[in-house]
C-alpha cells in the first residue's frame, strides 16, 4: 500500500469553528495572517495581558478614563479581539489576523456604557493612528445624528475600512428592516451572524437592504478577561 502522508490536525483552528468555517485557516496556510495590518477595536478595551492577545496588542487609548490605558474591564472587547486576532500558538484559539496589530479604542465603561461622542473621538483616533479597519460591534436603533455619520464618512474617505455588527434586533422570521446603526450607513460594512455550518442567519440577526455580508455569530469560542475563554454569540461575533 502507498505511504501516505500523515500530519496533525491543528485543533486550535478547529476549536475556533467561526474562523475556519470562513476559510482562514487555508489563508494562514498561504502565509497570509495579517502581518502589516493594524485592526482598531472600538469597544470596552482588551485586556491586553491574556496569553492570546499579549503579542498582537500594539497600543490605543481609553477614551473612558481619559488615559493612554485601555485595558478591558466589561469583557466585549476582549472577546471580539480574539476572533480577530488570537495568536496562532498551538493554544485555546486562534484569530482570523493572528499576525494582525491589534489596537484598543475604550468607549465602554465597566457596566458595558458608552457615548457617541468618544466613538467619534476614537474613529479621529483611528484615522491619526493610520489604522486599516476599524470594527465597530456597536450599535443602536435610533439614529446617533449627523455628526457621527460624517465621523463614519469622514474615516472611510481616510481610507479606513470600517466594520460593523449588523445588530441584533432581528425577527424569527427575518422579515423587516431592522439594520443598526452605524451598519446601516453606506460607508459602513454590515455583518449579520450565521448560527452553523449550513449557513442559516442566525434568529435574532438583524435583516435590510443595508446588510453586505454574514458570518459566524453563533456561540463562537473567543478568549475572554482574566485570560479565559468563553463561548459568545451576537452579530458582535460575526
């Protein structure tokens, strides 16, 4: 019979069933993992000293407490931060950019609060810091006003490319329009969440004319505060 080849299977990608099922691990195989792009996250922070993040981490600012210390204390952050970027280390998880810089914008406190007014501080942020996408897993029914649409505007005429959950309002049925804001905003990406590997929208994702793609949203493995891990779904997520 043929000696056929044999090799391990990389159970940290397979453990992170959102970033494979969209094809990053045949990326990363490529050489492709996102060396040169710097990734803004504007959320609660990261907690920046988690085995998975510690490397990626490249700086940013807590708009909060107004300091140049943007360390998550609410956990969204940080979870989002490891679907993008988790180091590929042969441990826990791995992110779609694991080579990615990853940079932290605080615009929510402890209790997961914020203002619109830091947002459109970090996204000027963002455009100084020469970031390359920005993601935005934020949101809102009601319309935040003009001055943050030209904030949106303004960064993606930059040449930001900005990224955002497509909120999760929507209904069973995935009838309606019920995009969030700033997703619903043309110069805004929209992602809404699948929930498996077939592909279905997940129930609560939101459905509209603005929605440009969809992605895995659906209890996702993502690190976590105190270097843990945890298990999340939301459009966040996608």
């Amino acid at each position: 019979e043929p000696d056929v080849a044999v090799s391990a299977l990389d159970v940290e990608l397979a453990s992170s069933w959102g970033v494979e099922h969209i094809g990053a691990g045949v990326a990363h195989a490529s050489g492709n993992k996102g060396a040169g792009v710097k990734v803004g996250i504007i959320d609660s922070g990261i907690d920046y000293t988690h085995p998975e993040l510690v490397s990626s981490y490249s700086g940013g600012w807590d708009f909060v407490n107004d300091d140049s210390d943007p360390r998550d204390d609410y956990g969204h952050g940080t979870q989002v931060a490891g679907i993008v970027g988790a180091a590929d280390n042969d441990a826990g998880i791995v992110g779609v950019a694991p080579e990615a810089d990853l940079y932290a914008y605080k615009v929510f406190d402890s209790l997961g609060s914020g203002n619109y007014s830091d947002v459109i501080a970090a996204l000027d942020r963002a455009i100084a810091d020469g970031i390359d996408v920005v993601n935005l897993s934020i949101g809102s029914q009601q319309d935040p006003g003009q001055a943050f649409q030209d904030a949106c505007d303004n960064a993606a005429a930059a040449g930001l490319l900005l990224v955002a959950a497509a909120g999760n309002f929507g209904t069973f049925d995935g009838s309606g329009d019920n995009i969030a804001y700033p997703a619903q905003y043309s110069s805004v990406l929209a992602v809404g969440a699948t929930m498996d590997e077939e592909d279905l929208r997940a129930y609560f994702s939101s459905t509209g004319l603005e929605l440009d793609l969809m992605a895995p949203g659906y209890e996702v493995y993502t690190t976590d505060l105190f270097g843990g891990y945890a298990y999340e779904t939301g459009t966040s997520m996608a």
